[in-house]
C-alpha cells in the first residue's frame, strides 16, 4: 500500500541498503561489516559534555535555528586552525540534523526542476534520493575501478547548460578515494568555467590516512561557490547524535538554512553544546583515531586480500571494496543476501551506488573497517571457514 502512495518520481528508492543490511545482521546475528559506524563510543568527555548540558538545561528548548553560537564558533575555528579557512560563525556556519539533512537542505536550495547535478559513481545512497526530491537531475561521473580516479575528460562531458550543482565527496564512500589536488583542481576549474555551485561532502575529512585531506573550498576562487558540508558522526564516533553543519559563503549558507528551517527547524540542543566541546577539545583523540583506522584498514585489506577477494586498498573513509567475481560470483546484492547464512558476515553491495552499473560494478562489495581489530578477526576467520563459492 505505501509503495502505491510515494508519488511517482521517488518509486524504486525503496528501502536503503545500510537499513536492509543491519536488519540483516540483527535478525542472523552476524558480525556487521556493512552499515558503517563504528563499535566502540567517541570520547567520554564528549558523552559528560551532554549529559552536563541536559542537566544544566543548555538545549533542552529549541536552540537557534542556524545552531548554538558556541558551536557555530567551534566550527568556524576548525576551519581556520585545520586549513586556513576564514569563516563568519553568525552568517557562514550553519548547524544541521547530521550532513544528511545538509545535503537535503543544500539539494532543496539549489536544485530546480529539471536541474542537472553532477555526482561521482558510485555514489552515497542520499544524494540521488534528494536530487530526486528536489525534482533534480543526477548525472553520474564515473570513478573507475579498482582506483577510482577521475577521468578528466568524463567530468567535462557530463556538463551541459542544465548543469547546476557539482556534488563532490572526499574521502569518498563507498570507494575509499581520496582526491588529489590535481582532480580538486580540475572539478573547480570546471566549477569555474561554467559558474557552478560545489557542495562537498567531508564527512571523512578527518579519516584520510595516507596524504592530508584538502577541503576543494580552499582551491583559487571556490570558496565563493562552495557549500562545505560535515558532521560530528564520523570524526568523534558519534554516528547516533546527528550534529551535522554546513559551511561556506553567506548567500548560499543562507539558502540552506532557508530550506533546513522547514524540515527540522533546528538540530538537537544539547548534543550542539557537547560537539563544541569536542572539536575544542578532542581533536588529538581525532588524531588517534585516524591512526588507528588506518591499521584497520590495513587488516582488513590484508585478510580480504589472502581470501582471493580482489581489494583495492582505500586512502580514507570506513571502507573497502571487493571484486567479488573470483569468488564465482556476478551480482554483489546477491552475494550479501546469502553472506550471512553462509559466513556469519554483512557487508553491502556497491551496485545499489550505481545508476546502471556494468559488470565490474555489479560484483562490487563494501566492507566497513569501522569494528574493534578483534572482531575484524573474528569477521575474516568466519569468511575462510566458509564455503563462499
Ligand atoms: N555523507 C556520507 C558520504 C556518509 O558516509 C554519511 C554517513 N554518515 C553521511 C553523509 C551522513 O552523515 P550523518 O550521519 O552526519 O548524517
Ligand atoms: N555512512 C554510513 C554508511 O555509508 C551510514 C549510512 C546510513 O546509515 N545511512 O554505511
């Protein structure tokens, strides 16, 4: 019945991947590399620091709409101190539901009907759901693998005078990339050309492990047309409390906070009090985190790897992406519905990330290093005992 009632231009959205997938893992019990977030809590300063603000009833009424001044200040310093980025906190930040509600607000904002917005495939499920549900256009720009690098040639191409936004996401899920300055400097330098507005995803700003990570806003001329989208998810492990924000130039951060206003309104309070908190205090645990992700990554790389699966070793994010075709195997949805009977393992099928993925992408799994190094072990001594052919 509720399929019969989506209006027409949402149908075959359906049900996310990450929520079929961890349902998955609940109901078989299996050890769950898909949805990713990780199993152990960010800092207990961070958790005291919104406890104390409930109890002190900071936040407990609705907070300003753009965010609590003390956190859109804390932002603004981030910027600053992390890479010279100078931001107005009262007109240029703006608080959100998590960078999912950033990327819907921003998509609301900015895309008409019938808009083209430029995104690189395989793609976060939520960007072309909210290109969608602004009536948008999504426009793949194809990272090829096993590198996922981009095509210079591909980008230019997927241009026309429809062309409105270029969403761009690094470090990039679900393939592990890291853009390099040279690609940066060609998405703004066709940003440039053809006056288009850039919303980057960074929500892995602080998970890229082996080169800095390089925010496209500080590249010649696109601090004036880009939109920096974050959150505190990723970086203090906080998946849960969805404090999210948005950066950039007073006009378009202006736009978003209009069309961010009437879906939340405003983001949870007290949880704002205790993200100020922490990217004042806790960047040196960020620090530690990266490098222990880092030899997660590596672990779970190693051990995919020696299983026969063919993986291409990420520079950041949560995760990494297998061939699954050596294994026997053509359709990655397919190979996750049956993994956790077989092995006692999730993972989540790269194919949902693409519009019409060809072979290589069909066979495409993601696994999320996000987990404690002993249940990565637990993960990957499951995967060799099981008959995965
Ligand atoms: N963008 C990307 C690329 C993500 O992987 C995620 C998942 N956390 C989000 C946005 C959503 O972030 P949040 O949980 O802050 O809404
Ligand atoms: N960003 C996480 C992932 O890609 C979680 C996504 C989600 O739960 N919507 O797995």
């Amino acid at each position: 019945m509720s399929s019969r009632r989506l209006v027409p231009h949402l149908a075959g959205l359906g049900t996310t991947i990450f929520a079929e997938m961890s349902a998955l893992a609940v109901s078989t019990g299996a050890i769950n590399l898909g949805q990713g977030f990780p199993d152990v809590d960010g800092p207990r300063s961070v958790a005291d620091a919104a406890r104390q603000a409930i109890r002190d009833g900071r936040g407990n009424q609705y907070p300003p709409g753009p965010g609590v001044p003390v956190l859109r200040q804390a932002i603004a310093a981030h910027q600053q101190s992390t890479y010279g980025i100078a931001l107005d906190p009262d007109s240029e930040v703006l608080v959100t539901a998590g960078a999912t509600e950033a990327i819907a607000a921003a998509m609301l904002a900015f895309v008409d009907e019938g808009d083209e917005v430029i995104a690189l495939e395989p793609f976060y499920d939520s960007y072309r759901a909210t290109i969608t549900m602004a009536r948008g256009r999504c426009v793949p720009v194809r990272l090829e693998p096993p590198a996922f690098r981009l095509d210079p040639g591909r980008l230019r191409d997927a241009v026309t005078d429809r062309t409105k936004v270029l969403l761009v996401n690094s470090p990039h899920n679900p393939t592990g990339a890291v853009l390099s300055e040279a690609e940066l400097s060609l998405i703004a330098q066709v940003a440039i050309d053809h006056d288009l507005i850039v919303v980057t995803d960074e929500v892995y700003e602080h998970l890229a492990f082996d080169e800095p990570h390089i925010p496209i806003a500080t590249l010649p001329g696109m601090a004036e047309r880009t939109v920096t989208i974050s959150s505190m998810g990723k970086t203090f492990s906080f998946t849960g409390w969805k404090v999210g924000w948005v950066s950039g130039p007073a006009s378009l951060v202006d736009a978003v906070r209009t069309t961010k206003q009437y879906l939340t309104f405003v983001s949870a309070g007290p949880f704002q009090y205790a993200a100020a908190h922490a990217l004042t205090t806790e960047m040196g645990w960020v620090e530690d985190l990266r490098q222990s992700m880092a030899r997660r990554r590596d672990l779970l790389t190693d051990g995919l790897t020696s299983l026969g699966l063919d993986a291409h070793r990420p520079r950041g994010t949560y995760f990494v992406t297998t061939d699954v075709r050596p294994l026997g195997w053509d359709d990655a949805l397919a190979f996750c519905r049956a993994l956790p009977e077989r092995a006692g393992v999730v993972a989540v099928p790269c194919s949902v990330f693409y519009e019409s993925p060809g072979p290589g992408e069909s066979a495409l799994v993601r696994w999320t290093f996000s987990k404690q190094e002993h249940v990565l072990e637990d993960a990957l001594s499951r995967l060799a005992a099981a008959d995965l052919s």
